[in-house]
C-alpha cells in the first residue's frame, strides 16, 4: 500500500504534491463533507446550538482536509497556501481589517439612515459571552474548509502548482472559482428569501472570481482566507440577517433584504479596500520573475 502511494505520489522537489494528489484530496475532503456531514449534524444536534449544527458538515471536510494531508500529499500546508516562504500574517490581518472597515461603514450607513430596520439581540450577555469563543473558533474552521476544498486546491491544480500570471490560466482559475464557489451556495436559504435571488447568485460568482484573481495577483491564499473569515465573523457576532444560514447571536439582526445592489457594492468595495492594502504585495510580485 505504501509503494503504490509513493508510486502515484511522487513528489516534484519544487512543485510539491502533484496536481493528481491535489485532485484526490479534494474530491476525498468533499466525501468526508458529503457523507459524515450529515451525521456530524446528527450528532451535534443533540447540543441544541444552531450554530454549531450549521457548521458541523464542515468540520467533517476538515477532517477530510487533514487525512488528505496525510495520505496523499506530500507538500507542507505553509506551500500549499502561498508560494512565498512564510504565512504573510500581516498581509492576512491587513486583508481582514480591510474588509471587516467597509462591512462596518456599512452598518454604521444603515443604523443611520434605516434605524427601524435593525434591531438589537435579545438574548443575554452571558449568552452572547458563552456562544462567542464557539463562534471564534467553528468560524475559522469552516472558512479555511471551504477556502481550501473550493479554492486552494482546484486552483493549484489548474496553475500547475505555483500561482502563475499567464492570461489563459489565471482565466480559467478564476471561472473554475466562480463555478466552485457558487455550487454549494445553491442550496442556502438566501437565495429563497432574497430580494433579487440572481444577485445572490452574482454576489457568490464574484466573490469566487474576484477573491481567486486577487489571491494568483498577490502569490498566496492569505487574503482568501482573511476575506471569507472576516465576512462570515461579522455576520455571526456584528450584524445578522433573517432567514440566514448561519443562525448565531449577534449584536444587531437586520430586516433589510438582501439580494441587493447595496450588497454588490459592498463586496466590491471591501474587495477594493483590501487590493489597497495589499498593493506592496502586488508591486513585489509583479516584479519577480514569471515561473
């Protein structure tokens, strides 16, 4: 069993785990989700914590992230995100922060102008203070599952490794993204309730292109996984909708719809924001040398 692993997966000294490696440990990671998902869901019910049971199908797919990791790659989790030498933690706090500003613009905008639309959370603060560290910790978690099942790993498939600048690929990258991005969304509750459920759609298929596009301009993931954490972070402690498939205890719910042009605005110019940020980031990579 072991020959016929080292067989397949024979590590390139500079790319890493191979492409095919890449491939079966995504489509092994969607297994665990599909199939143990359900009964993590089961199992966890028993909690009675919406937001635990909302997130417990992604803790099965990093389960399988991580037996993936084991038994077919051979590349370190550090190169598997970014093609520098470290995690750039300032460039993902910076990507965070980024983000996280315009959401808080915009809520500031609606508290103002549209004050009858939100309200506070009923529940207690000794509730808030005990969902909090579960929220801080499954949120992370289930970020990173899908940036990486969805995005890291189709996309170091099709780039051949190395994020690469080449017009052909980073096109295909991208609407690979959109695609991926946009299939396990369908079945959100969102898309029932919105306003214009098209523009869920448009908001999914962007955030999938645009995030994949920023991420290949930068050479690493770091800003993919910063932008997804922050955006789910702020719905599950800031500021809520109804009907949302995250269900959690925030500060504010909102009866505002969604589906809107507001909210397309809001993703482009958080996506924006955080292209500012990271503009050192893109000099530099830019100026390095094609692979």
């Amino acid at each position: 069993m072991e020959k016929l692993r080292r067989n397949l997966m024979q590590k390139d000294t500079e790319a890493g785990s191979t492409a095919f490696s890449m491939a079966l440990a995504m489509v092994l990671s969607l297994l665990f989700w599909l199939i143990l998902g359900p009964y993590a869901v089961t199992l966890f019910a028993r909690f009675n914590i919406p937001y635990l049971q909302a997130n417990a199908p992604f803790l099965a797919m990093a389960l399988g992230i991580v037996v993936s990791w084991k038994l077919l790659l051979t590349s370190s989790p550090r190169s598997l995100i970014t093609d520098h030498n470290t995690f750039r933690l300032p460039l993902f706090f910076k990507s965070m922060g980024a983000y996280l500003l315009v959401a808080i613009i915009f809520l500031l905008l609606g508290l103002i102008f549209e004050p009858e639309a939100y309200s506070t959370s009923d529940a207690s603060l000794t509730e808030y203070l005990m969902l909090l560290p579960l929220v801080l910790i499954l949120t992370p978690i289930q970020t990173s599952s899908e940036e990486v099942v969805f995005r890291v790993f189709p996309i170091r498939v099709v780039q051949g490794g190395r994020l690469r600048r080449g017009t052909l690929r980073n096109t295909i990258a991208c609407v690979l993204s959109a695609i991926l991005f946009t299939a396990p969304h369908l079945s959100n509750r969102e898309l029932g309730s919105a306003e214009k459920p098209a523009l869920v759609l448009v908001f999914y298929v962007l955030f999938g292109a645009l995030v994949t596009a920023l991420s290949i301009t930068v050479g690493g993931f770091e800003p993919a996984l910063a932008i997804h954490a922050a955006n789910n972070l702020f719905v599950a402690i800031i500021c809520n909708y109804q009907g949302s498939s995250l269900p959690s205890l925030p500060i504010f719910t909102t009866t505002k719809p969604i589906g809107t042009p507001m909210d397309l605005l809001q993703l482009l110019l958080g996506l924006c924001m955080v292209f500012l940020v990271a503009r050192k980031e893109i000099i530099a990579q830019h100026q390095s040398p094609k692979c």
